[in-house]
C-alpha cells in the first residue's frame, strides 16, 4: 500500500512538473495556449496544489515514533551507595505506540493526501471551464462586431440603390432617411461592442494571473468539440474527481477511526538507566566503584477514556458526513450532466432553425431587391429582412457560443479537459 501511493505521487509529481514546463513555453494566443499558462499561472490552481504538497509532508510526522527522552542527574547532592558515591546518572527512553498504530496514522495521512490531489484536479478542471467560458464570450463577441460591421456594409450598398432610385425619380427621400437610422444604430452597436472587449480582456488575464493590460487575439471560431462521445460517456459516477475526493476522505476517516482506537491501548517505553559510581576508600570492597546498567520498561495507562470515544466519536460523524456529502454532490453532478446535455441539444436545434432561417431570409430579400430595382416595391420590408437575417445571425454566434460552454462543461463533469 504504502509502495503503490509512493509509485503514484512521483507519477503525479512528474506529469504536473511536465506539464508546467509545457506551458512555461507556450505564448501564443489559442485556447490549448490559454489553458497551459492557467496550469502554470493561476493562483487558485497553485493554492490548490500546495495544499496537496503540504498533505503528503503529514505522512512521515505521523509515521514517526516519539522523540526519546535523555535524562541527566549530575549535579547536587547525589546518592550515596555502598560501593561508591553516585556521580552521574544517564536515562534514555523511547516510547512505542500500540501495535499498528503508526502504520494507522501513515495510512490516514495518505488517504488525505489523496483526497487533497482530486480537489486540485478538480479546480484544475474549473479553472479551465472559466477559461473556455471567457474564450466562448470572446468568440461571441467579436462575431457580433463582424456582423455588425457586416451589417453597415449592406446597408451602405442600400443606400446607394436608394439614392439612385430617388436621383432617377423612381423613389422616395424617406427610404435613404430609413438606412441612415439603421447605420446610426449599427455604429452605436459597434462601439458599444468594442468597448466591451476591455472588461473581457481584464477577466482572461485576471484567470491567467498576469497583467490585464496584455492584449489578447480574438478568436474567429471556436474548436470543434465530438459532442458524441462525451453525452454517450457513462464514466460521470467514476471519473469525477469531487466523488472520488469523497471516497478518499471517507477512506482516511476510518482510518483516523482506526487510530483512535489504537490510541486507546497502552504505549510501551524500553529504556537503559547508567549511573557512574565512584570508587569508595575501602579496601577489598567487592564491586568498588563499579558502574550500575539497569533496563527499563514503562507502560502508559489510558484510564481517561473520554478522550478516546470522543475520538472515535468524531470519526464517525465525519464518515457520516462525507456520505451525506457524496449523496448531495452525485444529485448535484447528474442534475448538471442533465442541464447541460440539454443545451447542448437545444443550441443544435436552434442552429439548425437559423441556418435554414438565414437562408430562407436571404432568399426572400433577394426577391425583393430586384422588385424595388425595377417598381416602386415597399423598401421597408427589405430593411426588415435585413435585420432578420442580422438577427439570426447574431443568434447563430450566441448558439455557437452556448454549446460550446455546455460542452465544456459536460468535458468538466467527466473531467475529460486533457
């Protein structure tokens, strides 16, 4: 037991030491970028992770036996024996806890240790969640600025054919006057999007602890996710590192159960008492002067034994604990699978409905465009489409944009971020 944990702390100490000198080299600015230098940089993920360091330093106090206690008399008025005045005296004694008990306490510390690993896996796992969240918002906005702009381009094009109609006599004031209010408000939007990109760049490099004056590249699309694989995965139960935390901590307070039991029994002392003695003025003394070697043993008597049932006592209350704790978190973690499995269908139906929506739209203005090149065709309904499709469009960005954090967060639930 104790081989196989030591086996798997050096494995975990290698791929995280690995992986942050990967991430040490990363600059650039994609996502897979982004997540290595939140491996390395966060403060929320080291925190996590000194903790589990401190942990695995609890397994060689515990596991230790007591000091021994020295004892010197050297000074004062000492014994007079028949053979000689007592010079010095020397007592050495080491205490032994109960058969089992330190093994106990190593397994105890471990099991801890462990735990303390998932709950850094698991904000590891967060973090990255956060990251891909801001990352999807990024996405989202700078489609909505493209759009936008987009949008400003038509319209200009628009114009013209207004202006046009209106030079030749075939049209009316009132519709170029109807595309500027449009421009007008599609400049605003523009703005108003820009300026946002600000409070999105400060919450990336706040996750990624570094300046917030750093400039970050907006993405253009995000990456592909096989929505499949991970809405067919069945392992939620097995892999999630906030359960397999709690069977740990379980694991390590029965341990501690164990413990106080065995602290409960008597500890056994073995020590040696040397006493110097000085040779006495008499002749034909048999063992004049002659240094006195006894062994000790002593044993503690643990007749206080409120101590040990509260001990014990408390152990229990915190498997009891924790049980309760896995149940709450296994309700929370399917309700969330749930939620996010139906956003992710939900934004590949509205997807679709867009898609087909746009084009549909696009269709329907196309028509009539060339109705208003060559009759007097009601250019407000054309404005309208207009704005359809930029609506639709807009929504395309944000769907795309909320299935990709649904996946995400489905990936954080399987703790599948690798």
């Amino acid at each position: 037991m104790k081989t196989k944990f030591i086996y798997k702390i050096l494995n975990i100490r290698y791929l995280i030491m690995l992986s942050l000198l990967f991430s040490f080299q990363v600059n650039g600015q994609t996502l897979d970028a982004y997540l290595q230098i939140a491996s390395k940089n966060n403060p929320e993920l080291k925190s996590a992770y000194a903790k589990f360091e401190a942990a695995l330093q609890k397994s060689p106090q515990v596991s230790a036996l007591p000091d021994p206690t020295l004892t010197v008399s050297a000074f004062g008025r000492m014994i007079e024996t028949r053979i000689g005045r007592q010079e010095a005296r020397f007592s050495l004694m080491q205490m032994f806890p109960w058969f089992g008990t330190l093994a106990a306490k190593e397994n105890a510390a471990n099991l801890m240790a462990e735990a303390l690993f998932q709950n850094y896996v698991d904000t590891k796992n967060e973090v990255f969640l956060n990251v891909k969240k801001v990352y999807a918002e990024m996405y989202e906005l700078q489609q909505m600025i493209t759009l936008e702009e987009e949008n400003l381009n038509i319209l200009n094009t628009y114009k013209d054919l207004a202006l046009n109609k209106f030079k030749n006599g075939k049209g009316a004031m009132v519709d170029v006057v109807r595309i500027d209010i449009k421009k007008n408000e599609s400049i605003t939007n523009i703005q108003i999007l820009t300026n946002k990109k600000k409070p999105l760049q400060i919450a990336l490099n706040t996750l990624l602890n570094r300046e917030n004056t750093i400039e970050i590249l907006y993405p253009t699309k995000l990456p592909t996710t096989n929505l499949n694989v991970l809405i067919a995965s069945d392992s939620l139960l097995n892999n999630n590192p906030k359960l397999v935390q709690l069977d740990r901590q379980k694991k390590a307070f029965e341990a501690q159960k164990k413990v106080a039991v065995k602290e409960s029994y008597p500890k056994i002392g073995i020590g040696l008492d040397y006493s110097i003695i000085a040779k006495r003025d008499v002749p034909d003394l048999a063992m004049n002067g002659q240094d006195a070697i006894m062994p000790m043993l002593s044993v503690t008597l643990p007749i206080f034994r409120k101590k040990y049932k509260a001990a014990q006592k408390e152990a229990t209350y915190m498997i009891t604990a924790t049980e309760a704790q896995k149940i709450a978190t296994t309700n929370n973690l399917i309700s969330s699978y749930s939620s996010a499995q139906y956003e992710v269908s939900k934004s590949t139906d509205l997807l679709n409905l867009f898609e087909n929506q746009v084009k549909s739209s696009k269709q329907a203005m196309s028509l009539l465009i060339a109705a208003y090149s060559n009759s007097n065709a009601d250019f407000i309904e054309i404005l309208r489409l207009n704005q359809d499709v930029l609506m639709y469009k807009k929504a395309m960005a944000t769907e795309v944009k909320n299935q990709f954090i649904a996946a995400a967060k489905l990936a954080y639930l399987f703790s599948k971020n690798d």
